[in-house]
C-alpha cells in the first residue's frame, strides 16, 4: 500500500462514517445540523466515498 492509496482509503472510511452518521441523524427526527445540511452531507459523502474508494484499489493494483 502506497500513502496515496492509504489516503483514498482513509478519505473512503471518513465518507462512510458520515453517511451512516447522517442517516441516523435523518431517522431520528430532529438532526443536530438540521436537515438540509444533514442531507447535504449524506449526498456528497456517498459518492466521494465511493470515487476514493475505487481510486485507492486502482493505485494499490498499479503499485503490486
């Protein structure tokens, strides 16, 4: 594993960890951040997760 590839990956996590994090915000009812930015954060985070997530496996393949 590469730094590049470890920072994608940690990107990958920390996108993942505020998507769950913003779902159970939204299911409570009453989120901390209130609900627009709460859903912001919900759909930007889940497919810069994702990108980061493929562009870490991508670099770790190419560095074998």
């Amino acid at each position: 594993m590469t730094p590049k590839s470890g920072l994608f990956l940690g990107i990958a996590c920390i996108c993942g960890i505020s998507a769950v994090g913003s779902i159970f915000e939204i299911t409570s009812g009453q989120p901390d951040f209130g609900m627009n930015p709460t859903i912001g954060i919900l759909v930007a985070s889940i497919p810069i997760g994702i990108v980061s997530f493929v562009m870490a496996v991508k670099d770790a393949r190419a560095n074998l």
